[in-house]
C-alpha cells in the first residue's frame, strides 16, 4: 500500500494557499509600517452626519489584508470540503477531515442554531456579533467535541497505547506493514518512538484537557467565590485572615507548588486526598447558601428542595472523593467512603491529585478578584436598597453583588481555563501527576521531544492542539470583554 501525501490529487491548491499567505504576511507588515511610518487618515464629515474617512495607502492595505485573509479562510475551506468529498485521495489532509466528519457536524448545528437565535440568549447570543470572538469560540468547541467524539471512539484510527510492529518513529501518511481486517491502514501523524500512532494520540489527549480544565476551574471559582463574597462584604478581621492565607499560598512558585503536591512521597501521605475532601465541600456549601438564601422566605417549597439537591450534591462528593470504597487507602491506615455499590465513578488517583492542584493553586487569585469586586460593588445603589428592603448579607452577596460582577468572572474563566491547560501541559511535560503512558499534550510533546531534532512529527500535534486551544480562550475571552463592556 502507498502512503499518503498530504495534499494528494488537491495538490492544485497548494499554490494558490501559498500566493494567499504570502499576500496576507506581506499586507500585516505593511501595515504594521505604515501604522508607525503614515499620518493619521483625514476624517470628514458627510452632510447627513456621517463620517468618512479617506482611503489612501492605509485604506488599500486594509483592503488588501481583508482580501487575503478571506482568501486563506476560502481556501482552507476548500481543502475541507474536497478533503471530506475525496477522503484518502485527497492525502492526509482529505483523511483527517473525513475523520472529523462528526466535529464539523457537530460545529455547523451550534453555530447555525446559535446565529438563529442568539437575540435570545443573553450574551453568549452576543457573542456572534464579535468576529474575535466567534473565531475563539470555534476553536474551543472544535476541540471540546473532538474530545467527546473521541472518547466514544468515533475520530481514532488506532488504540493511542498500541504499539505495532515496524512503525517507530514513521513519518506521517505511513501504511501498517501488516494490515488486519477492520483496522485503519495508516498511522496518519506517524508514530511516535514507541510505535504508537499519533494522531489518535492527539485525538485522546484532547478529551482529558477537556474533563480536567473547565471543570477544575469551575471548582476553582466555587472556592473563591464562595471565600471572596463574604471576605469583600464583610471586610474586618475575616477578610485579613482570608486573604492572608490567600496571599501566602500565591508567595510559592506555583510549578514549585505543584512539585510538592504530586511527587510520590507527597501522595503516599494521602495529603492530596485530604485536600479532595476540603476542596470539593465548597461546591455543596455554595449550592446550599445560594438556595437558602433565594428561597428563605419559602420554607414549605425550600426544604425539599434543600434535601434534594444537597442529598445529590454530597453522593456526588462522596464519589468523588472515594476510591475503591475508602477516601483514605495507605500503607498506614484506611479511612473509610462510599461503599463501592453506591459509587457513580472511581477518579485515577494521577488524575485526582492533578485536578485538586489546579483547584488549589487557582483558588486565591479567584478569591482575590471576587473579593475586590464585593469591595467595590457593595457601595452601589441597589444593595442599600436591598438592604433597607431587610435582605440578608447572603442574599445581597449572590443575587445583588455576585449576578453584577458576572462580565469580568465571565472573562476570568475563560482566560483560566487556558492557564489551566498550560498547567496541565507543563505537568505531563515533566512527567508528574499523570501515569507515563497518558495520551496527554504534555507528555506527548515530552515524549517527542526527545528525537526532536530527528523527528518533529510526534511532538508537533500536541504542540499545535495545546497552542490552537490556548488561542481560541483567549480570543472568547475577548469578545466576552468586548461585548460585556456595551452592557
């Protein structure tokens, strides 16, 4: 069997590609030159009140660089389609696309409902009228349902720990030598140095960056809001000791800090356990004071609802918190959990010390900014209203303070989330926390980092994922800014 080009019979295109990226590069520079070098462009004003501008050579270099911009995007387009259309004939490029075939479904279906009915909601419908941040979005729902697709096995050509005989190190497009029946005929990235296909590794890695980040911030901003709100509103000595302990955490390195939570001898303490079970109480106790505080003048229709809701909310804790029926399992002693029949999921303890580092490390400096926030906020209007009404100071701190500091904790959560994959990349890169077979970008890229100067092909991917991931979060939490300040 052949191996695969990467462009295959599209090769046509490839030309064109290069005649628009040179245009687009050439157009940036110039106007990058002609921002610093030019006079500022006349104004005038039109007779019905408009303003005009003048075009000259700053106006023809933002022309020429939004045409060779579309020009790139057209063509990206078309290598998609055709590559979709055409499948392996198209090379690599018309594989991998065939095989994202469920993303790019799946992609279309958000935005076209999105756009249709995004007066209706709120701002995320806002953000479609940001191209900066309609770009963002698109690249981390791109790798959010790669994830999800690939944890059901529907985009992986190979199983990421299966090595197969005579594909070390192979370049991208390679056939297997020995080809089974129903098993995908090449290794589409090539194979790493273990023989292991890279680009189902890449596909896998990106749904463990998927489990771990978002949700890991999201017990992250539990915590410190949870700490922040009353450490704001109150002020006194609550708030000194809450943000001495904050400050004091934040004065360690945090690679350091991470050093020191997921080395083995840390772990087999159970110290990170321990943190489980005080890290991930916050999430119960903020659902538990945000109801109460909604519903107290309710108590008929409050309580159950209390005991619902809390009564899942700690079976969930318990579960997450209980491995193998037992939150603490040491050489030393046993502290018993959640009996193994009653237990949704069993977390790998590599995966759990990770999560609750993330949690740990991002946690004062969410408390940090919910408490300046609370500290600015609590001087408005609206609260003295609220609290001559006799509202309560939790009511006030979460349906008052908290619903109107949303715009720049909105922002804080997406920027954080692409910290915390940067973390996580930066752990699997050196090797801690997750075990070393782990399709994870970082050990990925550690792992191929070793023949780098022989090979760029097994470290490249998860390097371009983690980067595209990383782009996209910053470029929505840009247009979230962007479209929270014209509230």
């Amino acid at each position: 069997m052949e191996p695969l080009s990467w462009t295959g019979s599209i090769a046509f295109l490839n030309p064109l590609l290069m005649i628009a990226i040179a245009a687009l590069v050439l157009s940036i520079l110039i106007w990058i030159v002609g921002s610093i070098l030019l006079p500022e462009e006349q104004v005038s004003v039109n007779a019905d009140g408009t303003v005009a501008a003048s075009g000259g050579i700053r106006g023809l270099t933002q022309q020429a660089l939004r045409f060779s911009f579309l020009a790139c995007v057209g063509l990206a387009l078309a290598y998609l389609v055709l590559g979709i259309l055409m499948g392996t004939s198209a090379g690599i490029i018309g594989a991998m696309s065939q095989q994202f075939l469920p993303v790019w479904v799946a992609l279309i279906i958000v935005f076209a409902m999105s756009i249709a009915f995004k007066r209706r909601l709120g701002l995320y419908g806002k953000l479609y009228d940001s191209p900066i941040g309609m770009i963002g979005f698109g690249l981390v729902t791109f790798w959010v349902f790669t994830g999800i697709f690939g944890a059901l096995d529907l985009i992986v050509t190979h199983d990421p720990l299966v090595q197969v005989s005579g594909m070390k190190n192979k370049v991208p497009g390679t056939p297997l030598p020995n080809l089974e029946e129903g098993e995908y005929a090449w290794y589409l990235l090539g194979g790493d140095n273990l023989a292991r296909d890279v680009f189902s590794r890449m596909v896998k890695g990106a749904w463990i960056v998927v489990q771990i980040a978002p949700l890991a911030t999201l017990f992250a901003f539990m915590v410190g809001i949870t700490l922040g709100l009353p450490a704001g509103y109150y002020g006194g000595r609550l708030d000194t000791f809450l943000s001495f302990l904050a400050n004091l955490i934040l004065a360690f390195p945090v690679i350091l800090l991470f050093y020191l939570l997921v080395t083995p001898e840390i772990v087999a303490t159970g110290v990170p356990n321990y943190m489980a079970a005080v890290l991930f109480v916050f999430p119960i106790l903020f659902i538990g004071v945000l109801l109460n505080s909604r519903f107290y003048t309710r108590p008929n229709f409050r309580t159950p609802l209390l005991i619902g809701v809390l009564g899942v909310a700690i079976w969930f804790y318990l579960s997450l918190i209980s491995t193998g029926g037992y939150v603490i399992n040491t050489d030393s002693y046993r502290i018993w959990g959640l009996p193994t029949y009653l237990d949704l999921f069993d977390i790998p303890g590599g995966i759990l010390v990770v999560f609750v580092s993330v949690v740990f490390v991002n946690s004062p400096t969410v408390f940090r900014i919910v408490r300046g926030l609370a500290l600015d906020i609590k001087t408005r209007d609206y609260v003295a209203a609220a609290q001559t009404r006799g509202e309560g100071p939790w009511y006030i701190m979460l349906w008052e303070i908290l619903p109107n500091a949303r715009g720049p904790l909105i922002v804080d959560f997406c920027l954080r989330i692409g910290y915390t994959t940067i973390l996580l990349g930066t752990l699997g890169f050196f090797g801690l926390g997750l075990p070393p077979e782990s399709p994870d970008w970082g050990s990925t890229i550690n792992e191929g980092r070793k023949l780098l100067s022989i090979y760029l092909h097994p470290a490249l991917p998860p390097a371009l994922a983690l980067l595209s991931l990383v782009l996209g979060l910053n470029l929505l939490a840009d247009g979230l800014r962007e479209e929270s300040l014209k509230d």
